[in-house]
C-alpha cells in the first residue's frame, strides 16, 4: 500500500513538471483597449428664419405717390418734365420726385434775387436818384445842363418829378438855361438781358434795365379794331408819349373773344416801334410796350414836367449815351439839388413778389454785382453755397427768370426756401412772400409758354413747415399742371404724425 501511494506521488509530481514545461512560467496578460472612433457630426440644423412683417406704406407718402399716379396716362402731360422736392422743418428730404433735374423755372427764379438782395443789402437798402446843375450861379441854382442821374431805382415816377419841382421853385429855380440830361450808366452793358428773347425785349414785361429808370420804362398804346375781322386796327394814344419814335402798327382785327395777339418789337436805343399781331373784334385793348431808351425818356418827362410848371427850358432832352455815341462830353453835377430815396427795399421785394415784375428783379440783381464787385451770377452762388445751398445744375443769366437760359433743381429751389425763411432775413422773406389757404401758404409761382413752377412754404395740418418746389417744363396743358399742383399742395398740407403700421400677428 505504501509503495502504491509513493508510485501515486510520483506520478503527480512528473505531470505538474511537464506541465510546467510545456507552457513556461505564467505571462502577463495585455488587455487591447480598443481606441474610440469619434462618432460622424451631425448636420447642422437649418435655422428658423422667422420672416419680418412687410413695412406697411405711409400714408403721408401714398398721397404723393396717387397725386402722380393720377396725371401717369394724362395726356396733358405726355413727355412733360416734372420735379418735385418737399423738406422738412429741419430742411432734410421728405419726399421728391426728380428733384436733382435742373429745369427752367421762370419766375420762381425771383426768389433766388430776392433772398440774396434781402440778405446782401439788407430790407433798409434804398435806390438814390440825384438832380443838380453842372454849372451853379451865384445863387447855387443854375447857369447850365439840369442832370438827372440815375442809381438804379426801378420805382421812380413821373409823380415823383412834380414834387421835385414844387422843391425846387421854392429853391429859386425859374429856369433852366442849359438842357436836361438824363444819365443812367451805372449799369454797365446792354439795357437787356443777353438771353432775353427778341418776342421778349419790345414788351412790358420784357422792359429794359438801366441805372435810370422812369415808369418801370415802360408805355401804354390802345390799339382799336376795325368793324370787320381782318380788316387793319387802329393805333390810340401812346402814354407816357415815347419822345423821337415811329410807330409801325401793323396789328388786325382777330376774331371776337380771341384776347390779346400783340406782340410789340423793339429794341436798345431804337427809334422804331412795330405792332403786330391781332386785337379781338369790338375791342379796344391797352397794351404795355418797352421804352428803348430810358436815359431820353427820363430826360424828356422831366423837361415837360418843368415846363408844365411855368419854367423855362434852353435846351433839348437827351441821354447821356446819345451824347457818348456823338463823341460829346457828358456834363457832371456841379451843385446837387435833391437827392431822391427809393421805397426800402423790402417794399420792393414785396411788389415783385406780388406783380411778378421782371424790371424790378433786374435793378436787385445788377445792384447786387455793383455792391459785391463781382457779376451778379456769381454773387448769387458765392453768397449761398456759403450758406449750404448746393447750386449743382443750375444756371442764371439774368435774375428774374424771364431767360430760358436759367436753370435751377427742385431740390435746389426747395432748400433755398428753407435756408431764406431760418436765416438772418428770415420774418422779412416769409411775409414779402404770397399768401393763401389762410397765410398757412407762402409761395412765389412762374409761367410762361410750356413752363410751370411754384415754391415756398407750407404749415401742414400738424403745425410743421415745409419746403417746396414743383418745376414742370414741356407740357401740352397748363390744366394739367394745375391739378397736378393742387394734389401735391393738399398731400403736403395734410402730412402730419406717420399712421401706426398694424401689430403682425
């Protein structure tokens, strides 16, 4: 038995020993640890775009916009040019239409004139005439020529020149043993404007411009139809009388009811008149005409104004000019007599503004390049673009708009308005202006043949003050315009606090 269990131990022992051989001592076990892979990344979800509620229209601006919507297909207005400009109480854009098109504006240019003159020379500024002798007796009256010379004043009357002589009687004045002379070379040039019109210069409205002036130098002919309708007129009485002139009347009788066809032609310094064209039949019509020589005219009225006051005369009437071009000497104040002073010149500014007066706008205008010393044009640019007013597009060849030459934009034209009224002038410019709708319109409007332009300033519903210009150029019915006008003028009186748009839902 014991040799059984030695035999059992030894067997034991030999199988742990091959066991042992066979597979060598105990390894370390090595884990492999697998490497994460980063999982792919996910698109991007697309963003919620949440879409903004549509901007609903402004009232304020739809009234504008129908107003030209309205005249789109009028046949009034077919290739007409139209600008529009509005600013606001700040003189920042509102609302324009073309407003950076430069247009002819006709007599909406006045108010370029007249706000530089109110700015420049000042609502005070008066126009001075001077009357004396060349050679003073003993007494100071007179042994020689009674001249008369002109600073320009675009007011001076035959009226004027009887309450001189009354003055001068009482001086001692009983005669004047020399001539009457009548000298306006303050402005240098011609007496008409260079772009003005040859249909232009021998009417009133197209007057000339001198540094003397009588009766705005112009007169006032009654031409009178024939009993039948072609048949010639008749030319009346001419007054004041134009001293040395022929009249060549050319005019016929036109239809009745057709208005006033005449048209004068004259010219600088002519000695001939013609008047052509037609005067409805049963009528009797006045039309105003250009004086060509306004030295000679003024001259002429103050000799017959002495001698219908008992005094008497030794020589003709004549102008300075006439005695240059017949290489004379113009004789010069020896002894001043009277100074004669002009209204201000805010009253001036008024009557043009009211009566449109060309005449009146050209003495501002040339007086303004003889106070600055520099072309009127340019003092007119000088003096704005200092204050702000862009001037880009614009033109002036003379200061009343009566050119077709002049060119300005809406949007020049409106911010000249803004700038006039908040200036130093500024009370002053805003009541020389027209007035309507109760004064909450202040405006200054032109017209001539296929042009139409009103500017000024507007108190809206809401107590703002806006600033305008509408210039329409090459229409085919100044009805058209007109509605157009009152569209805009009733959107821009109505402009007021912007209509709340709704909540979106």
């Amino acid at each position: 038995m014991v040799k059984n269990i030695v035999i059992g131990s030894l067997a034991l022992a030999l199988l742990v020993s091959l066991v042992f051989h066979l597979s060598g001592p105990d390894p370390v076990a090595v884990v492999e640890v697998p490497v994460p892979v980063a999982p792919a990344p996910l698109p991007e979800p697309e963003p919620v775009v949440v879409p903004e509620p549509e901007p609903q229209p402004d009232s304020r601006f739809l009234a504008f916009e129908t107003a030209f919507a309205s005249v789109q297909d009028d046949p009034g207005l077919t290739g007409a040019a139209i600008g529009f400009c509005v600013l606001d109480s700040s003189g920042e854009i509102l609302y324009e239409r073309q407003g950076d098109i430069a247009q002819i504006p006709a007599s909406s240019l006045k108010t370029l004139t007249t706000a530089t003159a109110l700015e420049v020379l000042g609502p005070e500024f008066r126009f001075e005439t001077r009357l004396g002798v060349s050679e003073p007796d003993e007494k100071g009256i007179s042994k020689g020529d009674l001249i008369l010379v002109g600073g320009g004043d675009p007011m001076l009357s035959i009226s004027d020149y009887q309450s001189w002589i009354e003055g001068l009687i009482k001086a001692g004045l009983a005669a004047v043993p020399g001539r009457v002379i009548g000298d306006g070379r303050l402005f240098p040039g011609s007496i008409f404007a260079d772009f003005w019109n040859w249909g232009d210069i021998g009417n009133g409205y197209g007057s000339p411009v001198a540094g003397l002036n009588l009766e705005h130098n112009r007169f006032t002919a009654t031409i009178i139809a024939a009993e039948l309708e072609g048949e010639p007129a008749t030319l009346g009485a001419i007054l004041p009388e134009v001293p040395g002139m022929t009249w060549q009347n050319e005019a016929l009788t036109g239809p009745a009811g057709s208005g006033d066809g005449i048209v004068i032609h004259g010219g600088e310094r002519t000695s001939m008149m013609h008047l052509r064209g037609t005067v409805p039949l049963g009528e009797e019509m006045s039309v105003k005409g250009a004086v060509p020589d306004p030295e000679k005219f003024a001259a002429f009225h103050l000799r017959e104004a002495l001698l219908e006051a008992g005094l008497t005369v030794g020589g003709a009437a004549i102008g300075a000019a006439e005695l240059v071009m017949k290489n004379e000497v113009v004789p010069v104040i020896g002894k001043e007599l009277l100074v004669h002073q002009s209204p201000p010149l805010l009253e001036i500014i008024r009557s043009i503004h009211e009566s449109s007066d060309n005449h009146e706008t050209e003495c501002l205008f040339q007086t303004l390049a003889l106070q600055t010393g520099m072309p009127a044009a340019e003092a007119v640019r000088t003096h704005w673009e200092a204050r702000g007013l862009d001037l880009s597009g614009w033109r002036m060849v003379d200061g009343s708009g009566l050119a077709r030459a002049d060119y300005i934009t809406p949007r020049a034209l409106a911010r000249l308005q803004y700038l006039a009224s908040t200036g130093p002038q500024g009370p002053a410019y805003v009541g020389s202006l027209l007035a309507a709708f109760d004064g909450t319109l202040r405006f200054k409007a032109g017209a001539m043949s296929a042009v139409r332009s009103i500017t000024g300033l507007l108190e809206t519903e809401s107590g703002e003050v806006l600033s305008f210009a509408f210039i329409v150029n090459h229409y085919g019915a100044a009805s058209s315009v007109q509605r157009l006008q009152g569209e805009l003028l009733g959107a821009m009186a109505a402009w007021g606090d912007a209509e709340k748009a709704p909540e979106p839902e």
